[in-house]
C-alpha cells in the first residue's frame, strides 16, 4: 500500500516572524519620521532643515531597529540553544524519565496513557530532541528565533515607512508641510494597520484605528514640544 499523500495547508502563524518585526518596523518608520518632520518644522526650523532632519532620522532610526531586533531575538536563539542543549543531555543520562515526561504530556493533551506511551516512543525513536524540543518546551522550526531575518526585516521596513512621510516633505511647500505630513502619516498609518491586521487575521478596522490614534498621539506630543522650543527660541 503506498503511503497518502501529506496534505499540506497553509497557516498565517508561518509569517509571524517577519510579520511582526515588519510591521513594528513600519510603524515607527512612519511614526517616529512624521513626528520629527513635525517637532522641527513646529520649531521653525526652515524646509531644508526638516528635510535633513527627516533623512538622519531614517538613517539613525533603520540602525536601531535593526541592531535592536537583533540583540532581542538572538537572545531568544540563545535561551532556545540552551534549553535544547539541556534537553539533550537529560536524554543522554536519563532517556527512560524523559520519555515518561513526554507520555505525560500527551496523557495531559487527552490521549490514553497506552497509546501516549506508543506515541511518545515513536517519535522518540524518529527524532528525540525534536519531539521534546516541540512539545516540552514549546520550540518549533516555524516559531524559532531568526536574528538576521528579524534585522534585516526590521531595518527595511523601517526604511520604507519612514520614506513615507519623508517624501511628502520634500514635495510639500513649506507653508503646507505640518499639515501635509501630519495627514497623509495618518493614512499611511490606517493603511498599515488595515493591511497588516488581514495579513495575521484580525479584524482591519479595529488595527487601524488602534495604530491612527497612537500614531496621531506622538505627532501631536513631538509637534508640541518643537513649538514651544521654537516659541522660547
């Protein structure tokens, strides 16, 4: 008899990696450039001003996020290592308890202590730590930490959001640029929002209103303070 066919079905829960450094990436691309565009120009600071502002933000901010994510999330790779690295040596010295434990955990998931036995020595047989790894501490190939892909998605997506409201300045006049940053960065914002929340399954309107008002909160608040130091300037 020849084995069936492996039905294979696609999950959002394999994007959440890139997906969630993406999207925190843009957003604060968008939202930390706009409400510098917003704090300068407040300031009385001319249109070249703003404009350089607004680049040596992208430019300070893409590194950040991206070294930030990085050191995060390999230090998430490191506990992961060392956890897999512990569960492999209590197989190593004691294979009969972590294969009780294992049982345990399927008899806890509803299976009957007979069959979580046969299930557990199988995949056992089949890949130890991987059955451990997966079901005891919870690490999976889809969920494992990714430095470098975290970086590198959070460093150009951060880019990207931040031209946004970058190249709004520039084609902007300046007597029009604080109300032509400050409105399409709202939009952008819902957009990113709306767009994001469908790509994970969750409802757009809810997302996007939730990334608009604290988006409009930070244009306000920076926008604020560079019109007082401008005021007492």
């Amino acid at each position: 008899m020849r084995p069936a066919a492996r039905h294979r079905e696609w999950h959002r829960s394999d994007r959440i990696g890139w997906l969630r450094a993406a999207v925190l990436g843009a957003n604060d691309g968008i939202v930390s450039t706009a409400s510098l565009l917003l704090g300068v120009a407040a300031a009385n600071g001319t249109h070249g001003a703003v404009l350089v502002a607004g680049v040596a933000g992208l430019a300070a901010g893409a590194m950040s996020m991206a070294a930030g994510e990085y050191v995060s999330v390999h230090s998430q790779a490191d506990t992961e290592a060392a956890d897999i690295a512990k569960e492999r040596a209590e197989l190593a010295a004691d294979g009969d308890a972590e294969h009780r434990e294992l049982a345990a955990i399927y008899v806890g998931r509803g299976l009957a202590p007979s069959l979580a036995t046969e299930v557990a020595a199988q995949l056992m047989a089949h890949d130890a730590i991987g059955a451990h790894s997966r079901d005891e501490l919870g690490i999976s190939e889809t969920l494992a930490a990714r430095p470098v892909q975290a970086a590198l998605a959070s460093a150009a997506s951060f880019s990207a959001g931040a031209a946004l409201p970058l190249l709004v300045a520039a084609a902007a006049p300046a007597a029009a640029l604080i109300p032509a940053v400050g409105a399409t960065s709202l939009v952008f914002l819902a957009v990113l929002g709306a767009v994001a929340a469908r790509t994970g399954g969750a409802p757009p309107l809810v997302a996007a209103w939730r990334v608009t008002f604290w988006g409009a909160l930070a244009m306000l608040i920076t926008a604020g303070a560079g019109h007082l130091f401008g005021a007492a300037a």
